[in-house]
C-alpha cells in the first residue's frame, strides 16, 4: 500500500521541544523522514521563532515555509493541580495554538496534518474499556475539563474541516504519556513523573515515607512516549479515514480519531509500588485522602488502531527503568 506521506516532505512538528513532539522527531528520522538527502526536511521552531499563540506570526510562518506535513503536538498540560489552578489559560492557551496551527495549514495547502489529543476528551464514567464513540456521550471529568475542552474543539475542527473542505486532517488519543523529557516539577506533573521524582528523591536522601495523593485506587493505563512517536509516523504513513477499511464507529460511520494506548492499565497504588522497588525506596508510602483521585479508571479500547497493524512495543517495566535511570542521570544528580 503506498504510504499517505512520503521521505521529501516538509514536516513541520509543533511542541518539537516537548516530551511528545521530541520522541516524534526521533521516530520520524529513524524512519528516514526530514533528511536532505532524501530531499525532505524536518522544521522545529522553538517558541522563541515562533509563538504559536501570535496568530499573525503563525499565518506569516506558514506563508514562509509551507510545511506539506504538520503535526500539532504543542499544548500546555499540567497535572490535576495545574488544571484546577489555572482553567482560563489551559481552555484559551490550547483553543489559540490549534486554532492557529489547523488554519493556517489549511489555508496555506498542507496535504496532511495530524492533532495529537488526549485520552482526557473522554466522559468521566465512560464504560470501559473506551471506544472512540464515547467521545460526547457524558460528562467530563471536573479536575481536566477545561483542558478536554479544548482538545475535544481540536478533533472536532479537524474533523469539520475534512467533512466540509476534504483537508486531510487526523486525530489520535494517547492514554498517559511517559519517559524522558517529562515534566518533573512537584506540583505541575503528571502521576508516573511526580512518582519517579518523589521515590527518587526520597531514596538519594534516606526519607522514612513517601506521601502519595489521593486514595490510590484509580486505575490509569501508561503508554511510553517513544511508542507515540511510532504511532504518530504509522498514522500519517497508513491511516487514511476516507478509505473503505478505514475505522468505523459502531454504526458504520468513519472515525476522524482513533486511540493510541496499550490496553493495559495499572493501579495508582500498584504503580507506586512497582516505581518504589525499583528506585531502591526501603521507606513507608503514605497515601494523603484529602487529595483528588480523578478518574475511576481510564482505558482505551485499542482494538481499530490494532487492526490497522499498529502495537505498543515497550513493557511498562522496561520503560520505567529506563525513565528511573534517565531522570536520576539527566536531573536529579545535577541538581
């Protein structure tokens, strides 16, 4: 099957910097992708070149350059503290750089573009494992709302603008991302950052306990970022949702959006226990209940983006390790 982009295409991955958008950039060179040899070329403007929340600098960039490939991987994200400290800037902040990035590649003839969302658009008590149906079908989760929002805007304006232009425009879901380049920071992290760094630190300083947020019980399912960055070139390569096999829905309607996970989830409870073993952490964990839980449990139903022939490779085990080693090595011990 020929593949929907091709070695001497201009990519343009937005968030190159981030945890996400680094791993792509690494998936997408490996696969020969971006190489001047080849005739392609990989742009990565860092915030500095270019603002994407400065609609004139965006639609001047995209005029410049005319990037044939786009991915919109740059978001603010945070943990459930940040969320709900800072709802204003997670809704406009995400709303400005899709809405700026999606428009002005279609105005300015990018073939193919892909919006990398969240498994957070999904309904709080959605039946699981999730189906990429069940976006819409209930309410959202309180602590990440504001967030989804703005993320289910962004599949939903490719999804609009592919249904009413026919611009070649996807989406993909990523369950919890983890591994190097995460943020690290005590309050704005994700759950499997803020653990790392706390198991870590707690054992290079011979802490008695480890205090834990919430209850520990919400099931939560990790994907290894390097696996996204597999999934992303497999998607753009593969995926194309107005083909006879593409995905469909339960009653036969295309998806614009297909989930990217592993389709195995994990305790909160259970993950500190795996992350404090191999930290080497000898010290009692405290779980603090006053502290939000979140989400029951989230999972993806994995079963569309598996049959199109795509799986995540890396063993939750492995990648901790590797993310336990990469952290102590690359930030703990230079501090």
């Amino acid at each position: 099957m020929e593949k929907k982009i091709n070695l001497n295409d201009k990519i343009f991955v937005a968030g190159a910097n981030g945890m996400a958008g680094n791993a792509i950039c690494k998936s997408l060179l490996e696969m020969g992708y971006g190489k001047k040899e080849y005739g392609g070329a990989l742009l990565t403007p860092d915030r500095k070149k270019l603002d994407l929340l400065n609609t004139n600098a965006v639609e001047k960039w995209f005029f410049k350059h005319k990037p044939s490939v786009v991915i919109l991987a740059a978001a603010k994200v945070g943990g459930i503290l940040s969320n709900k400290t800072y709802p204003t800037e997670f809704l406009l902040d995400n709303l400005k750089i899709q809405s700026n990035v999606i428009e002005a590649s279609w105005k300015n003839g990018t073939r193919r573009l892909l919006f990398l969302g969240s498994s957070c658009i999904y309904p709080k008590l959605a039946a699981q494992p999730i189906k990429e149906e069940y976006l819409l079908e209930r309410s959202l989760e309180k602590t990440n709302e504001y967030y989804a929002i703005a993320k289910i805007t962004g599949v939903k304006l490719c999804e609009a603008l592919r249904k009413q232009y026919g611009f070649d425009a996807i989406s993909i879901m990523p369950t919890n991302l983890y591994g190097p380049g995460d943020n690290y920071h005590s309050t704005n992290s994700h759950v499997m950052a803020s653990l790392i760094a706390k198991f870590c630190k707690a054992e290079k300083d011979s802490k008695k306990y480890v205090e834990c947020w919430g209850s520990g019980k919400p099931l939560r399912e990790f994907l290894h970022v390097n696996d996204l960055g597999s999934a992303v070139v497999f998607c753009l390569e593969n995926w194309d949702p107005s083909s006879e096999k593409s995905p469909k829905d339960s009653e036969g309607n295309y998806l614009n959006h297909l989930n990217i996970g592993t389709g195995k989830d994990i305790s909160i409870k259970q993950l500190a226990e795996k992350i404090r073993m191999l930290t080497g952490f000898k010290g009692e964990v405290i779980w603090d209940t006053s502290k939000p839980d979140g989400t029951p449990q989230k999972l993806l139903d994995i079963e569309k983006i598996s049959k199109l022939g795509w799986t995540a490779q890396i063993k939750l085990n492995d990648g901790i390790k590797e993310t336990i080693f990469n952290y102590r090595n690359c930030i703990l011990n230079k501090n």
